[in-house]
C-alpha cells in the first residue's frame, strides 16, 4: 500500500524574477476576454520560455512536496522521544528516514511515498 500525497493540501505559489502568482504559469491566465492578454498563458505574459515555465513548475511541486513532507515528520516526531520505547522507535525510523529522502526521487509527480506504521 503506497501512501497518497495530496498536491491540493497548500497553497501554491509560482515565483519568476521578482514575480509570485498563485497559479500555474502554464495555463491560460483568468482576463477578460476583451482584455490583451486574453488567451495567453502567464508564462507568455511575464515572458518566460516553455523551460523556464517548467521549471518554475517543477520547483513548486518540489516545495509543495518538501511542505506535506516536513508535516508528517512533525506528526511522527513523537517517535524519537527519550520516552518512547527502543521497539516503537525501529518501528519508525525505516518511514521517517524514508521521508527525509523522498526528495532524492527524481520525478515530483511520480512519487513513491512510505507507508506510515
């Protein structure tokens, strides 16, 4: 059983030069269709390539990653307490290591999350 990880549970922000937006540069922006830039992508308002859309992409699934990521090791931090039993600790330790590495995955949308004990 592979444990699901909610892309939707954070607020994204998309960052470009001294930009922040809060959607996707890769979609078609949210302008009246009489305005200029209707149609147009906020990739291809600010001006960025296709790479660079994507990259800004891929960083925000990274930190919206890293974000659920460090909210599990906060739930689980009770398990490496100095009271918890050495037996609950072994039991833990394999997840919470595996948390700390999901980022050594390569692909943000493909990845395969620990199972919680």
């Amino acid at each position: 059983m592979s444990y699901t990880y909610n892309p939707y549970r954070y607020t994204k922000s998309y960052a470009y030069n001294d930009n922040i937006f809060q959607m996707d540069p890769t979609v078609p922006a949210p302008v009246p269709t009489e305005h200029e830039d209707s149609g147009k992508t906020l990739a291809q308002i600010y001006g960025m390539s296709f790479d660079e859309a994507l990259a800004v992409v891929t960083e925000e699934k990274w930190a919206q990653v890293r974000k659920y990521r460090d909210a599990e090791l906060q739930a689980s931090d009770w398990t490496s307490g100095d009271d918890v039993p050495q037996s609950i600790k072994d039991v833990w330790a394999p997840y919470r290591e595996a948390l700390r590495n999901i980022t050594d995955q390569e692909d943000p949308d493909n990845l395969v999350w620990p199972t919680k004990p």
